[in-house]
C-alpha cells in the first residue's frame, strides 16, 4: 500500500466521471471543472458511477501520475454532500480507499488554547 504525504492537499470530485477519461482529460477536467491548478501539489481524486473504481491525479515534479483502484466486490462510500469538489486531507482519503464513510466520521473539534489552566 502507498502512503501518501501527510501535509498534502486533497480535492474530491463528487460527481461521478467517465471512466475512460485519461491523465489530460482528468487535468482538463481539474483545471475546467474543479477549478484548480492541475499543477498544483495536490491530489484529485475522481469515482465512476457504480463506486467501484476510484482514479487518483498529481503531478509529480516532472510528469502526472494515475493511479486506479479497482474493487471487485465492494464499493467506495462516496461522502453524499452538496459541494462539487470536497476538500480532503490526506488521511481522510486514506480512510475512503479502506472503505470508510467519510460521512460517519466525526472527528474531536481542532482546538487552541491560550494558557494551561
């Protein structure tokens, strides 16, 4: 299993896509659709209808990288919310391709304290 940079930036595209788009159809789709920079230090991370296949997209300081991820009996369980494109962090990804609703976590509020009391 690959593990991907804590620190990077994770966009989700909702809706289901066709899946026989390729590396510059995903890029086209980042930069026309989803509204960012397909260059930047992200990841995009796309489903097809049925939520059996999920395709990852970066760039990789000199070439773009794909990645599938093909289940045979299980399905992905796609956040059902209202945004277009989800921002995600690394770990919630991570968690989506183990199979983990992503809408069923909660997670304890970040807090920031100003003195120990």
């Amino acid at each position: 299993m690959f593990r991907l940079a804590d620190n990077l930036r994770v966009y989700l595209h909702r809706d289901p896509i066709d899946f026989r788009a390729g590396i510059n159809g995903l890029a086209i789709l980042v930069e026309q659709n989803m509204g960012h920079n397909p260059f930047e230090r992200a990841v995009f991370a796309f489903c097809n209808r049925r939520r059996t296949r999920m395709k990852l997209l970066f760039f990789d300081r000199s070439g773009f990288v794909l990645v599938l991820k093909a289940l045979s009996e299980d399905r992905f369980r796609w956040p059902r919310r209202e945004e277009k494109v989800l921002a995600l962090d690394a770990e919630q990804l991570h968690w989506l391709l183990d199979g983990i609703d992503l809408d069923a976590m909660i997670r304890h509020p970040v807090r920031q304290y100003e003195y120990v009391g």
